[in-house]
C-alpha cells in the first residue's frame, strides 16, 4: 500500500479530474471502500455514477481506434482511467449500438 494521498490530492483526483473510487484505490493499492472512508474523513462529498464518466465526450470510433494502437491497458492509462472502466463502457456502448 502506498501512502495515503492528502485531502487536496483526493480532491484533486475525484473531483477535479474525475476518477473513481476504484481508480483511485487501483492507483494506491487499497479498496475502494478505503477510498470512500478517506473521502468521508475527509469531508468530501461521494457523487453518483453519471458524474464522473470520462469516456462520454469521446465518439465510440475514436475509443476503439485507441484500443487498436494501444491495447486496452495501455489506452486506458493515456486516458487516466482504470482499464476495467473502460472495458465496461465499451461493452455496454457496444450493446447499445447493436441495439439500436
């Protein structure tokens, strides 16, 4: 585990840059329930799911052409986002589309 991030970084990464809570837990090496308790201690106020997406002012071409020259892993690092975050947007895009 690597040192608790201060109150202006967790700001900083989940309501400036818009992380979630499993990124920032990814990024250092704890659960995300963690994250959220230093959130409370922190008295920074947890938001819902719609707020904080990324991935929603990208085209899904311009998303798949990223996972073609990087990979999904390496994509999602040059986005600042977990690659589980951005496998399951493309799934439920992808679903979405089909649908459709």
């Amino acid at each position: 585990m690597k040192a608790r991030p201060s109150k202006k970084t967790l700001r900083k990464l989940y309501l400036e840059k818009g992380f979630s809570l499993r990124e920032i837990a990814s990024k250092y090496d704890v659960h995300w329930s963690t994250i959220r308790r230093w959130l409370e201690e922190s008295k920074i106020k947890a938001h819902g799911i719609g707020k904080r997406s990324k991935l929603g002012k990208f085209k899904l071409s311009t998303l798949e052409k990223g996972v073609r020259k990087y990979g999904v892993r390496g994509f999602a690092r040059k986005l600042g986002i977990h690659e589980d975050t951005l496998r399951r947007y493309l799934k439920k895009a992808l679903e979405k589309t089909n649908n459709s």
